[in-house]
C-alpha cells in the first residue's frame, strides 16, 4: 500500500519508528565471519559466501541431507 500511495498519489510514508539494531547485527555477522550477501550456511557447517551456480548449490544442498 505504502508503495502505491507513494507512486500513484505522492505521498510519502510516515516516518518509521522501529528499531533498528545495525551496529549488533554487525557485531554479530562479525563474529559468524559473514562478510557479505549472500551467504550461506549449510546444515554440515560449510559457509560459502557469494552467488553459487545452480549445478553447486544442488550438491551442496544434496550433501547435507
């Protein structure tokens, strides 16, 4: 809805007020050592960050089972 009143009518959101925790999901992603998106974590603990081909995320998913 936000998007359409913006893009069809104008007006802008109202301002958020949510939290937003960036400096400990930072710390966190830090200490995990993920240091970019995507990256995935696999059920066996192997972590690869970046894109995958199809044919390489397949295997990986297929060696976790």
């Amino acid at each position: 809805k936000a998007w359409d009143e913006l893009m069809l009518k104008g007006k802008a959101p109202a301002t958020a007020s949510c939290k937003s925790p960036t400096d400990q999901v930072m710390a966190l992603a830090k200490k995990l050592r993920v240091n970019g998106t995507p990256n995935l974590i696999f059920a066996d603990g192997t972590q690869v960050p970046g894109y995958l081909p199809a044919a390489e995320l397949e295997k990986h998913l297929n060696a976790s089972k």
